[in-house]
C-alpha cells in the first residue's frame, strides 16, 4: 500500500514537471502583448510627454496598478501631479490600455 502511494506522487511530480497544463483552462489563456513591466513604463513615458510641463508630473507611490485582461491587453492606471499653464498643481489619473494586437489607447482624466 505504502509502495503504491508513493508511485502515486512521484508520478503527480513527473507530470507538474513536464509542464503539460492541469486542465483546460490554462491551455485557453491568451498571452499578453506586452509584459506589466513594459506597459507601466510606456505608461509613465506617455504620461510625461502629454503633460504641458513634463518635469513637473509625480507620480503617487500608491496610485498606481496594472492588470493583464483575459484578452490579453494590459491596462495601466497611473496617479500622478502635474502642473497646468497656470502654475497650479492639479491631481489626475493616466489611463493606458495596450491590447493584444492593434493600437494602445491613452487618456488622462483629473480625479
């Protein structure tokens, strides 16, 4: 009994490192465009160009998340502070969706 249970789990091992997947849901998963990593720098990068005085945008240490959709497109949501043509420094929020396949979307919006 104890022989055959412990054939039993050296082949659970041997198949988890084969690297087969465990069941058809991840078989299905769709593989992003671009890593997290690379989107939130993307991100940051558009971010700052868009902003009228691009040294002035700080980013929120905490205001920041990134998520990878089932389609696979990556969405980044940035907090940050920037100064407008007055001289204020005004809170907003970059909104970054780079998809799969076609062209990333952008916008900024103040919160």
């Amino acid at each position: 009994m104890i022989g055959f249970l412990g054939l039993v789990i050296v082949a659970g091992v041997v198949t988890s490192i084969s690297g087969k997947p465990q069941s058809a849901d991840t078989a299905s998963t769709v593989k992003a465009g671009l890593s997290e990593n690379d989107a939130m720098a993307s991100c940051q990068s558009q971010t700052r160009s868009a902003a009228k005085f691009p040294s002035s945008v700080k980013f929120n240490v905490f205001g920041g998340a990134v998520q990878t959709l089932a389609d696979g497109a990556v969405l980044v949501r940035l907090d940050f502070e920037a100064k407008n043509g007055f001289g204020n420094v005004l809170p907003q929020r970059a909104i970054c969706k780079y998809p799969a396949t076609g062209p990333s979307l952008f916008s900024i919006e103040d919160r």
